[in-house]
C-alpha cells in the first residue's frame, strides 16, 4: 500500500522548492548584474594573462578600489618550473594547476574571469579585443571588447623557434600543460613502437632516441627528468630494448646552463657525460623532418640524424598580439616590448606591461649607467678605481635583473678582466682603469643581455610591485603633491621597480641539483635536491597544490613513476 504523504509536508516541500527558487534567482539576478562590467564608477582595470606575473599582480591587488576583468585562454595558474616533472609522470598535471578563479575568491572581492584570448590592443580608443576560445562560433559569439581605464599585459611569451624549417611540426614545445601530456605519451609511444615485432635494431634505435634541442634550464632538467624516468623505471618494464634507448642534447653555444656559475656547469656537463647523456655542443639546429634532425657545427657541414622524439626548448619570443601592438606604440624596430623602470609602456597611456612580454627598456639601461657612470667620475675626481666601478655596476645589478644575471655568468669575461691582473688576481681597490675600456665592456655586456631569458621570479615580482603602486594610485591621485619627503623634488611618485635576485635551481637529475644563491654562493649536490623540494613545495599558490605536489613527490618514492599511457 501506497503511504500517503500528509498534506502539510507536501506544502512544505513546495514551499522550500519555490524558496530555492527565488533564492538561485535572486542569486542568478546578483551574478548578472556583477555580468555586465563597467557599473561602478571605479576605473576599469583590465588584466590580460593569469600566469606568474599577471596572477601575482592580482593576489596582491586591493581590488576593491577597481572594477577588475581578467582575461586568459587559461582558467588556472600554472607552476612552470615543475613542468618537466609532469612530462615523465613524477608529477601530476593537476598537481600544479591551481583555477584561477579558486585564488580570486580567496581574496573575497568579485573579479571577472572571461576565459579568451586577446587578438587585438586598440591604445587610442582604450579597448581590448578578445575572443571566447570556449565559444567559436561563426556568428561572431564569443568575440567581445572590453573598455579600460588601465591595462596590465601580462601574455608571457611563446617558444621560439628561429623560423627553422620543420620544428612546429614535428618537434614537441615544453611551455603548457598540454606539452608535458603530450611528451609523455610520445615517450611511451616510442618505446611501445621499439618493442613491435619485425624491427632491426637500428629502427628499434632510431625509435628510441630522445633529441633535446636548448642546453638551458628547460632542456637541461627535462634531459635529466627522461633520463632517470628511463633508468629508474622504464628499464625494468621494458628489459630488451633498454640498451638501445639514447638522450642527446643539442647545444648552438660552446656550453649549456651558461647563465650560471662556471662550476655548476661545469659539474653538469660531467654529469650528463657519466650519465650517457650524449651532449652536441656547437651544433645549429637548420631543419627537422618528420624522421631526422638536420644540423650543422660550421666546418663539418650539414649532419642528419634519425630520431623518435625531439623536444625544443630554445627560449621565447614576442606574441603576435604584442607584435600588433608593438607597431601601434612605435616600437615595431625592437625584439620585445620596452617599459620604463615603473613598467609603463612609454607614449601610452595607462598601459603597464610584466613578465616575459616585456623587458625593461635596454636605452633606459644604458642611460642609466652612462649617469651612474657620470657620478662615479665626478665622486672620484675624474678618475676611475675598481672600487667606484664596484658600486656602479652594484647599483646597475639591483636596478636590472638581466645585467645581474649576465654579470654572474661565466661570459661575463670583459668584467672579470677589468677586475683581475693577468694572473687572474684581483686588483687592488686603488688601481685606476681606464674609463674608455670599461665604457667598451659595458656596451659589449648591453649587447649580450637582450639574449637573457625571462624568469618566473622576475615576473612574479613585478607582478607584486606593480599592484602595490596600484593600491596606492588612490591617494596618490587625491594628493597629487606626493608625500612631504619628496614634494618639490621632482622625483616619481613610487619607487621604480627593483628586482631582488633569490637564487636559481638546476636540477640535473639522480636526486642531484645545482643552486646558485645570492652572494655568487654555489651549492650542489643532493642536499641542494631537498633544499629544491623545500623551495618549490613551499612556492606552491595553494595548500591544495603544495600538499598535491608532495604527496606526488612521496608517491614517485614509493612506487616510482607512472608508465601508462593515457
Ligand atoms: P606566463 O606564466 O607564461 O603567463 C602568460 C599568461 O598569458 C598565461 O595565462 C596565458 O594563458 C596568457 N595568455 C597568452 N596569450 C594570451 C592572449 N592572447 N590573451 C590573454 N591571455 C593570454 N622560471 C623560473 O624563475 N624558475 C624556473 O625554474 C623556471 N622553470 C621553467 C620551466 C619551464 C618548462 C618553463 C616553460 C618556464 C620556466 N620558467 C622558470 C620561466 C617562467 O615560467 C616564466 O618566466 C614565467 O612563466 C613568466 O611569467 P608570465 O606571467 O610573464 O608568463
């Protein structure tokens, strides 16, 4: 027998039906009227990109003083430096994607999220225009423009491949997420294909040669990470083919990892040479087919290689968004985007831009040691020590990230001849120097540091930086006099930005990493690799991700890495 519900209770149920109902109406009403931007009177902000520079802007952003929209093709934030740990599986993909909207709640204030890409910046009319990479439709849905008060172009950058025939097509990028998926399962792919029955030992080879092209970071970490995930795991899953597997490295300059310390890589090199890691230093990538890669060092002529997978890391270039742009704001004659020190964009108006699409300008560099330099002489009445050169270039190395880092390198040979005797000795702190020398060694380390790449740590602190002059917009508009220390001084209003150089990590595989630390301080070995853990857990944007990322890390200890390929 059917029980037949009381009255009441059914009375009830519609009750809280229809109290549900308007609850998600007035809910859906809020969440429409937050859909239609530009309300308030607050200044629009428009920020483009949620990756390290773009996502540190807006975490340390009051976004109450602004009617903030975001837009980025990527709903997350992506952890960048572990990316070469997902390609071979000892991390999980989701493991350093943190969405983007879970940060922006965080903050408790309402920003807009549109999930697009940028296709256009129109400086005059103040407008951007994107595109819904969710909605293609051909009806023109999905295209949309928004007005700013401000904009902060955070795009980063895409790989750049020197316009050498053969690489989109055929090699693999590390820069996404999807990279890392799809590397992993070409590794997979080519060691399946190896075991197919029929093959000769040189198809077998040839399927099971891994070619890494860029001896930076990037390609050296990922030459590492494949090496260990063959040996510590795929050797024992696939014992027959094992012997046959080869990882090479392919290098234009003389070294890799030059950006750092002589020793680190120096101890990398050996490292990779013990490991079997074939390193091609001097060799010029000129074309890539679908079976070989075609390269050449300059004497020996063109060399063609058979290969099963090639993955090329070879640094960043512009975005064809920014190179639109550049040509609007007259900078079509330069390689990246310039800024000024308080990551302006010169001759337009309320646009700022961070992080790997922009660098600070090289000009204002070079004026800026040519004043420095101007002081130098006149403190020291007209006569240079190795001292006042000291403190010149100090002052330069806080004020540009790139010069620092160049400076530090194991290039930085011009320097280091200025400040040594022919014994390698350094000079005494009253030795004069001749100015036109060390104006020629200046020039020539200009010209090297437009080759620098970008880094996660800069455009994260640009990102910090630029937001806290944003907080500080308000009343810096309200008293346009500026505070009383610096009225009538003509200075700027906010400190131009200063980047502070944490340290760099290169982990070179066999629980092993180099780290080159402030104060030129070289560590290696395997207590760095934990000092590598401890940082990069600790970097993590959420508790969610650290504790992600570490339980990967213990799972990758336990049970080794993950072989299947989805
Ligand atoms: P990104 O982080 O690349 O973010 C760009 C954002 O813009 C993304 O959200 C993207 O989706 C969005 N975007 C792109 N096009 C558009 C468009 N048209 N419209 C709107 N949005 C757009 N640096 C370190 O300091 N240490 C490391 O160990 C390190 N390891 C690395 C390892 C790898 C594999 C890679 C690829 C990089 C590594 N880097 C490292 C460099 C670091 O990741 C970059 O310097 C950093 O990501 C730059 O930050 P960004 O915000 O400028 O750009």
């Amino acid at each position: 027998a059917i029980r037949r519900r009381p009255k009441f209770s059914r009375l009830l149920v519609i009750c809280a039906i229809g109290a549900g109902g308007v609850l998600a109406y007035a809910d859906a009403k809020s969440d429409h009227s937050f859909d239609t931007p530009g309300t308030t009177n607050k200044k629009k902000l428009v920020v483009l990109g949620t990756g390290w520079a773009g996502t540190s802007f807006l975490r340390n952003l009051d976004t109450s003083q602004y009617d903030v929209q975001v837009v980025s093709p990527r709903n997350y934030f992506l952890f960048t430096p572990l990316l070469p740990s997902v390609t071979c599986g000892t991390i999980e993909p989701r493991s350093i994607a943190e969405p983007i909207r879970n940060i922006m709640q965080k903050k408790g204030e309402k920003i807009q999220f549109w999930e697009a890409e940028c296709d256009k910046i129109d400086p005059i009319n103040k407008k951007v225009l994107c595109r819904s990479n969710v909605c293609t439709n051909s009806d023109g849905k999905g295209e949309f423009a928004l007005d700013y008060d401000y904009l902060v172009l955070a795009l980063g950058a895409k790989p750049n491949t020197f316009n050498t025939p053969g690489v989109v097509e055929n090699c693999h990028f590390l820069k996404e997420i999807e990279d890392t998926q799809r590397i992993r399962r070409s590794v997979m792919n080519c060691f399946e294909r190896a075991c197919l029955p029929g093959l000769s030992d040189e198809e077998k080879r040839n399927n099971l040669h891994f070619v890494i092209v860029g001896g930076g970071p990037t390609g050296v970490e990922f030459a590492a990470e494949l090496h260990d995930f063959v040996t510590e795991d795929l050797a024992k899953l696939y014992p027959t083919v094992k012997d046959l597997v080869k990882i090479s490295v392919i290098e234009a300059g003389e070294h890799i990892l030059t950006m750092f310390d002589k020793r680190i890589t120096e101890f990398a090199e050996e490292k990779f040479q013990r490991d079997g890691i074939d390193l091609k230093t001097n060799f010029k990538v000129v074309k890539v087919t679908d079976k070989d890669i075609i390269m050449t060092n300059g004497s020996s002529g063109e060399v063609s290689v058979p290969y099963g997978m090639v993955v090329w890391s070879t640094g960043i270039g512009t975005r064809p968004v920014i190179l639109d742009f550049m040509k609007q704001v007259q900078q079509a004659d330069r390689r990246v985007l310039a800024t000024d020190e308080w990551l302006r964009v010169p001759n337009c108006d309320g646009v700022y831009a961070l992080g790997d699409c922009a660098t600070i300008s090289q000009r204002k560099v070079m004026e800026d040691i040519a004043a420095i330099f101007r002081v130098a002489d006149k403190d020291y009445s007209g006569t240079l020590t190795v001292k006042a050169i000291k403190d010149v270039l100090k002052d330069i190395c806080e004020r540009y990230p790139q010069v620092e880092l160049y400076l530090k390198s194991q290039h930085m040979k011009d320097f280091v001849d200025l400040f040594s005797d022919e014994n390698g000795n350094a000079l005494k702190q009253s030795k004069e120097l001749d100015i036109e020398v060390f104006k020629k060694a200046v020039a020539r380390v200009d010209s090297q540091v437009k080759m620098l790449p970008a880094t996660a740590q800069v455009a994260a602190q640009q990102g910090d930086y630029l937001a806290k002059c944003f907080n500080k917009m308000k009343i810096c508009e309200e008293q346009p006099e500026g505070p009383l220390r610096i009225r009538g001084s003509g200075r700027h209003r906010f400190h131009p930005f200063r980047y502070r150089h944490l340290g760099q990590f290169a982990p070179l595989g066999g629980e092993q990493t180099a780290a080159q630390l402030p104060g030129d301080w070289v560590s290696i070995g395997h207590s760095t690799q934990w000092l590598w853990y401890s940082v990069y857990a600790s970097k993590q944007v959420t508790w969610r991700t650290r504790f992600l990322v570490m339980s990967d890390w213990t799972r990758k200890f336990i049970y080794g890495r993950d072989s299947s390929c989805m």
